[in-house]
C-alpha cells in the first residue's frame, strides 16, 4: 500500500479534536486560532507561535472590558508561519522531516489559574493515558539552574510524581530550558517532552538520555510548557511574577507523525491527500518519502516543497497576506516562487494555475478547523493565479540566463556565481535570491551574500540618482518633433500591441538625451535619465486620464533599461528611463516587458470607472457626463456633472449595481470602429468636448460590438456600459472583483468627484473597516472611566485619518457619536454624582458647630478636580449657610503622579490674615506645581506633581490654618 492510501487509527482530524476535546473538559475555553496575519503587532512578519495573541495578558495590558480579560484557561491549535525574519525555516523545507513554512501549534494556557503541578499532569495524563504513546519512549527536561538562577527542582520532582523514571528526567542549560518572550518581558523555566522514533531492540528500548536536545532526528522535541514566574527588568534582573502563567505549545505534525508511527511529518495524513492531488495534476510517480541521495530525481524533495507551499500561501492570503514587494507580502512571493520553480523543474509541468489547482484539496481537508480558507477560496485561488502567470512571463527566460551565468562562472573555474548576476537575476527576472541560491547549489556553487549586498546598493544608488533626475523628465519640444519627421527610418510607433498581455520583441530606432539624437546608450552619462523611440510597442502612454506602464527593455543577460515613464508626442511614443547594465544601441533587437504587477490593477480601475459611470447613470439619471477620471494602481478617480452630492442610500445603490455588474463576471468587448458609425450607437458614453480618433476604440461591457453596430438603435443598448475610450481593460467584469468607494465630494459647481478601489485594494479596506468595527465595538463595551475615555478619543482621530469605504465611515461615525454622546452622558452623571458627594463631606463635616475648617484628602476621581472647585464655589457663595467655615480639599491620583486641591478662607480668617493664596503657598513646596488665585483673594485652585505626598502636604494645610488665631 503506498503512502498516500494508508488509513490511520489516529488520523490527523482526531488528533487535534482529541487535544482540544481533552482541555475543553478540563476547563478551557476555545480561542479559536488568530490570524497568521498579526496585523495589530508591528514586530511580527508572521504569527509563529500559539502565545502571540496572549501577548497582551502575559505582559499585563489586556484590556479589562475585553473577554480576554476574563479567560483563566485556553486551549487551541494555532496557525504558525515561520518564513522569513528571525523565525525563517524556508531554506530546510524539502530537505528533510520536519521543516515547514507552515504549521499548527497545539497549545494550552493558564493565565494566573493553575502552574506547574497540573501543567505537568494534563501533559503525562494526555500523551500517555489519551493518546496511549509508550511512557518508555519518553523523556523530560527541566531547568538546571543559571545565572543565580536555583534549578527548577519543583519540575523535577512533579515528572517523578506522575511516573517518569528518573534516568528519563534530564536537566537542561539556558538556551534549551528557559523562555524569554524578548528583552523584557514575562520569562521563566520551562520543561520539554521528548520522543524516542527508534523501535525497540529484543523488545527493550534503549536508554536515549545523551541524545536529547542533540538535534539527533530520531529523538525529538514534541511538547514544551513554559513556567511564567518571572519578569526581566530593564536592567536584565528578574522580579517574580504576582500572577505566575503556563503557556505551552505542541508541533500538531510532529504529534500526528508520532501517534501514526511515522519518521517523518510528511508520511502523515496531513499531506498525503496533497501529495495524491499533486500526483494526479502532473502525473508524476507516486511519493516514496526519501531524502537526499535517496532522492535522486529529487521528486520527493518536491512533493514536500509545493505542499508546504501551498499550505502557506493559502492560510496566509486567507488571512490578508497578500503577495507584493513588501515585508511579509514579498516573503509570500517567494515562496510561490520558490514552490513554482519546483514544479517546473522537477514535476516538468507548466506553471500559471497550477498551486490554485490543489487549493481544492487543502479546503476540504482543513476548512472545517479554519473556515477562513472556505470562506476565501476564491480569492486564494485568483491571487495564486494572478502571481504564478506573472512569475510564469519571465522563469523560463530566468532560467536559461541562470544557465548562462553558472557557465560563465565554470569556464572561469570559479565555483561562486558573482553578487551582480545573483541581484540581476532577482531584479530582472523576479528570481528571490534565496531561489538562486537553491539553484546555484544544485550546480556545486556558492553565493557570496556581501557581494550580491553590494550589488543590490549599488543599483539602489543608479535608482536615486534617477529619482532626482525625475522632475525634469525626458520630453520631445516642436524642434525634436520636426527633427523626427526628416529621419525616415524612425517611424511613428505602432503601439497597437499595447492591449495585449505578452512581451514582444521590439527595435531601437531612436535614444534620446539632453536635447540631442544618439547612436548608443554608451553615450549617455551614468545613472541619468533617456529616452528610447522603439519601431512596435506594448507599453501604455499615458492619455485618457490612465497612467503609463512601468517595465524594462533587455536583451537577456546582457543590458537592460528600466523604463519609468511612457508619454506619446504625435504618434511617437517615448519611452523614458535609465541604463541598469550593458550596452544598447540604435537597431538592437530587445524585449520590450511591461510591469504585469502594476499593469493589471490599472485595467482593474479602468474598467472600473466604466462600471461606476454606467452604475451613476443608471441611480442619478442619464444627464449625468463624465468630465474627467484617473486611473493608477492604487485607485480611481472618476469626475461627473451633478447638481448636488449623493446621499448614502444613492452611493450605496451605485455600489451595489457596480457590484452586480462586476460578479455577473461579463465579457468586456473592444472594437476599433469608424467615428461616425460609432457616435450612432443608442446609449454609447463620450466626454464633452473630447477630441476622438477616426476609427475610435469602443469598448462595451456584456455585448460584442458588432452586435452594437448591427442594431444600433436597440434600446437594451441603454442598459449596458459603452464608451469610447482608448485605454486597456479587463476580458471579464469578474476580474475586477470588488469596487467600493472610498469619497464623494464637490469640486466646483454642478461637478462632483467619487475616489473608489477594485481588487486587493478594495479587499484591504474591507476588511480595514471591519477590524476597525471590532475596534470601535470593544470600546463601546468597556467600563466607563478614563481608560474608555481616552479609547474614544484615539478612534476619534483614527477614524477621521482612515481611508475605508465612504458608506463604512458614515456608519462607523453613526455608531461612535452614539457612544461619544452616551460617554458624555456618563461623564455629566459622574460629575454631578462627583458634586454631590463632595458636599456630602463637606456637609456632614460641619453639622458640628464648633469646626471652623476642613482639611481632607478626597478619593480620586476623573471628575474629583471639577467636584473641589464646585465645593469651594458653593461654600464661598453669597447664599452659603457655611460661607463663615474654612475649607482646604486634596485628591491625588499616584499613577498619573497627580495632586488636585482648593482651598476656601472665611471672613474670620481672612480677618487674622489669611488668604486662599496664602494657605495654598504653605502646601505647594511640599506637593509640587503652582496654586491660582489674586493675592488677598478668599480661594485658590491649583494642581500637584507630587501625589506620593499628599499626606504630608494635607497635614501642612492642617497645621497652618490651625496657628492663626481666630
């Protein structure tokens, strides 16, 4: 039976159910997985271990309206991604058991509950008494003791107690047997669990004690609790916890390997049904599970790759990691990247759709434990997709330079490819460094990274000093023009490739720098800025409000341009930008790429702008024109004629029809047709005033445009998007996926201007609004006090600062005046409660005639500042029965290191030479600050910096009064 059909008694499923049944019964809450996305911890690329979302417990933070707040005991099994950053196991993946970019942490908590005795039970009761796994083949570890440090003896003895024999309790250093969360932080000793893989001989297992923490690979590291007792301090001594906390963690694919008697992770039901499904796409033989030199075709190796892979990408798109060029969505390209070339390589299959076709395999396996991946399995699927076609554009050709370099390197007997191939290689052709590094050692050779540093530095500062060259961009004056039309072997630029999607192979027919006409790039000083003239082109020129392309012009492995900027002059299209390397001259033959990356979120917008003016004209009526759009990347803008602004029911309608529109997944048709034909199809859009080429491009969205031109008077032509325009555009509505819009506002008379996104960029500000939802909720369910006071006012100026859907900000701001007004509420009812029971005291004090003053420290309060100058104001009054009493009030406030006090002189102390200033002036050296009032006034108000001595300055206030005599 091979390995992909076994069928287990413990099947992964079970597994984790049975770990999260167990603690379940034993009180633990639930907390089901945080995202591998830890978008609220700026130090994290990716969450990689199950404490991560207890940060905030272990450190003390935790919001007290919050339910974490209240939980004293979870359990989980947490999604972990450890690639990239310090936590980086991408380059181990493939190569042996146990390495994974992706993986699951059971782990069970208590927060200031339970420690170290029934940590240490659940742990024996649950591996050998559930899981039923042979105490022989178990070994424990505990803290030795270091750095002043006594051994954790306690440890030691609680594993006696359950039944560990003492030859299997090891002692273990620092490094191994202490946890630190970081420099500071909740800290203490800890004590893993190990398991012995070999199979026992005559019977008996050995005794494997010397080869724990060994990285030996049959005696591994299953469980580790951590035993949170301590603090580090600032100044790296450790203080003990007041609440002592148990954060434990477990390798899910570790655990199942070993309940289904497996070596290696990878021979477990947890990727089998993934290597089945790879199997069966690329018809490769079965997986056998060998490494290294076993593995001599190196399939196996790759199995293991592109399944890991796709594990990683899929929970870590679910979850908002979106590939790009940045931080952890750069981490998620390489490793598609690195999992395509394998696929490529070694399953010898093409590549473009290929991670999407297994994305399938992994929801039905894991969807039910995160139903995130089920929920988003479309998305996964169209950005996989989206990315491996684009890597796809450029790997062979990658390849076959990578080929060309490890050559060059073997002819000159050197066994290093050269740091300037290394970074060419990644910033030509999208090769991660990481990949070429994977492929250089497949050829016996090394990289040298300080060298492909230096590369990467020196191309850093080609690229600035063409930043500064940027305001004044390459441009053809009337001269330059008149000097082109007397050069008959430059012709005007057939740029009808432009709508295309593919690379072409164009000639140099012209370069052009500081005003004058070259033959070469050579002469062209480095790092500045040129222009190129080619015969064809599939670069977009900036017009009709869509930006211009990006890319480069190369011929592999030799030269490259980066082009920056795209403008078209009177058929001649310019295409601007620098040298990277080599040398280019007039009737070289290049390869003209356009940046698909940034290509495709501008057809995004530009079929979303017809969309959103079809979906206007639909809600606002058919005198709504268009006078003006942009389309970028990043958004769209779009300008129309309209009396007033819209209501939200109105942008709301706009949106939903633009929706509509967009998930009918509609054919988007263009047409090049003769201006007057064209200008007689019933409902076609135009902008006023604009100036259109004869034949014209008419783009419409649903119907094929012969169809128009075959029945041009159709009323259904109303109901459909049709517009002249020359820009580029998606094949079907559905790849727009999403348009929200983001602004509405008026930019002159009669002229409104709505600023919306498609794509990833409308998903991000989805889910943005969303969390920020959550956000606004949670503060709305906190405690009234100072704490939710100062929440509201934070989400206050986030919410005006954040860039989400209009709609979603009207409602966000809806729903945070509600609990702004019920805050203010509350903070009028405590003041007044505040008041009044200030004059309670105050009141009750003087029922005994005698006393003629009051000196007294007050509870603090938020309000306690306003309630003393409310008291003093009422005691000083015309009206007051007490107006002949003496009154000194303090309140102090430690954390904030506050004193807040007033004081009142009557007429009869007044009489023996006191005064509010006076009496403040005795009180304030001691308290700190300053005290207001006019010399000679009866009152005085004043704050303190020195709350840790309000008692000393009450008992000053107290002794001055008392030595005048009255």
């Amino acid at each position: 039976m091979s390995l992909v059909e076994e069928k287990h008694e413990w099947s992964a499923a079970r597994v984790r159910q049975t770990f999260l049944d167990y603690f379940k019964e034993r009180g633990h809450t639930f907390v089901p997985s945080s995202s591998v996305v830890p978008l609220s911890d700026p130090t994290l690329l990716f969450t990689n271990a199950g404490m991560n979302q207890y940060k905030s417990i272990f450190q003390g933070t935790v919001d007290p309206s919050s339910d974490f707040a209240q939980l004293k005991r979870a359990a989980n099994s947490q999604k972990c991604i450890r690639a990239g950053g310090k936590h980086n196991d991408l380059d181990d993946v493939g190569k042996d058991s146990y390495h994974h970019t992706f993986f699951e942490m059971l782990g069970n908590w208590s927060f200031g509950d339970y420690f170290k005795k029934e940590a240490i039970g659940f742990t024996w009761e649950l591996l050998t008494g559930v899981y039923g796994i042979d105490p022989q083949r178990l070994y424990v570890t505990y803290f030795e003791g270091a750095d002043g440090l006594e051994p954790d003896l306690e440890a030691k003895e609680l594993w006696k107690s359950v039944g560990v024999p003492e030859d299997h309790i090891l002692p273990g250093d620092m490094k191994d047997n202490f946890w630190e969360m970081g420099d500071q932080g909740p800290c203490g000793p800890c004590s893993e669990v190990h398991y012995d893989l070999r199979e026992p001989e005559g019977g008996k297992y050995r005794n494997v004690a010397s080869l724990v923490n060994m990285d030996d690979p049959e005696v591994i590291e299953i469980w580790n609790n951590v035993f949170m007792q301590y603090n580090r301090e600032p100044d790296r001594s450790l203080r003990p916890l007041p609440n002592k906390h148990i954060d434990t963690g477990m390798g899910y694919e570790r655990l199942v390997s070993v309940l289904q008697h497996k070596k290696s992770n990878y021979d477990t039901d947890v990727f089998t049904p993934l290597f089945k499904k790879i199997q069966d796409i690329t018809g490769a033989r079965e997986y056998r599970g060998k490494f290294g030199a076993e593995d001599p075709d190196g399939i196996d190796t790759a199995y293991r790759v592109v399944a890991d892979h796709v594990r990683m990408m899929s929970f870590a798109i679910a979850d908002g990691g979106v590939p790009n060029n940045v931080g952890r969505g750069y981490v998620v390209r390489r490793v598609l990247r690195r999992g395509a070339r394998y696929a490529r390589k070694y399953f010898e299959t093409d590549i473009g759709d290929f991670f999407s076709k297994i994305v399938p395999t992994l929801v039905e396996q894991m969807g039910d434990m995160f139903p995130e991946i089920k929920k988003k399995q479309q998305d996964i699927i169209e950005i996989l997709d989206e990315e491996e076609k684009a890597f796809a554009k450029s790997l062979d050709r990658g390849e076959v330079i990578f080929e060309k370099y490890a050559q060059k390197a073997k002819v000159k007997g050197s066994d290093a490819l050269p740091g300037d191939d290394v970074w060419r290689l990644y910033d030509t052709y999208g090769f991660p460094v990481d990949l070429t590094k994977l492929m250089a050692e497949e050829r016996g050779l090394k990289i040298d990274d300080k060298e492909v540093e230096d590369a990467q530095e020196k191309a850093r500062e080609a690229s600035k000093g063409d930043k500064k060259a940027a305001g004044a961009l390459v441009k053809f004056d009337v001269h330059d023009l008149g000097a082109l039309e007397n050069m008959p072997d430059v012709p005007k630029t057939d740029d009808s490739a432009k709508y295309g999607r593919e690379n072409i192979t164009s000639v140099i027919k012209a370069i052009y720098h500081n005003k004058k006409f070259l033959k070469s790039t050579k002469e062209v000083p480095e790092g500045e800025q040129f222009g190129v003239l080619l015969d064809r082109t599939n670069f977009y020129a900036e017009q009709g409000g869509q930006e211009y392309d990006t890319g480069k012009l190369l011929v592999d492995g030799e030269a490259e341009i980066s082009i920056d900027n795209v403008q078209v002059y009177a058929g001649y299209v310019l295409h601007t930008g620098y040298l990277k390397y080599g040398e280019l001259s007039v009737g070289s033959e290049v390869i003209a790429e356009f940046d698909e990356l940034r290509r495709h979120p501008i057809r995004n917008n530009h079929t979303g702008t017809h969309v959103l003016n079809y979906a206007l004209r639909e809600v606002l009526g058919n005198e709504v024109d268009q006078k003006g759009s942009l389309v970028a990347p990043e958004k769209l803008r779009f300008d129309f004629s309209h009396k007033a602004g819209l209501s939200d029911a109105e942008l709301d309608k706009v949106e939903s029809i633009s929706s509509k529109y967009i998930k009918e997944d509609a054919q988007v048709y263009a047409k090049d047709v003769p201006l007057a034909s064209a200008k007689e199809i019933r409902g076609v859009r135009a902008v006023f005033g604009e100036t259109y080429p004869d034949p014209v491009r008419v783009v419409s969205v649903g119907v094929p445009v012969e169809e128009l031109l075959a029945d041009v008077k159709n009323e259904k032509w109303e109901k459909l998007s049709i517009e002249f325009c020359g820009g580029t555009h998606v094949l079907k509505t559905g790849e727009i996926k999403e348009l929200v819009i983001l602004e509405e506002s008026g930019i002159a008379k009669g002229i409104r201007r709505i600023v919306a996104v498609t794509g990833q960029e409308a998903y991000s500000v989805q889910r943005l609004a969303a969390e920020f939802q959550e956000r606004v909720e949670a503060m709305g369910k906190m405690p009234f006090g100072p704490q939710k006071e100062a929440e509201a006012k934070k989400i206050g100026v986030d919410l005006n600062n954040l860039t989400i859907s209009a709609l979603a900000k009207a409602k966000l701001r809806d729903q945070f005046a509600k609990i702004q007004k019920s805050i203010l509420d509350e903070q009028k009812a405590a003041a007044k409660a505040d008041n009044k029971r200030v004059m309670d005291e105050v009141n009750k004090f003087f029922e005994d005639d005698t006393k003629k003053f009051m000196v007294k420290k007050l509870d603090w309060s938020s309000n306690v500042n306003k309630a003393i100058s409310e008291a003093i104001k009422t005691i000083s009054g015309p009206k007051s029965a007490l107006k002949d009493r003496s009154l000194y009030l303090f309140s102090a406030s430690p954390e904030e290191g506050k004193v807040v006090h007033g004081c009142y002189v009557s007429e009869p102390f007044k009489n023996a030479g006191a005064d509010g200033p006076k009496w403040a002036s005795a009180v304030t050296p001691i308290i700190g600050g300053k005290a207001g009032g006019k010399p000679g006034a009866p009152t005085a108000i004043g704050q303190g910096t020195n709350a840790d001595k309000v008692d000393e300055g009450v008992e000053e206030a107290r002794k001055w009064i008392e030595g005048l005599k009255v």
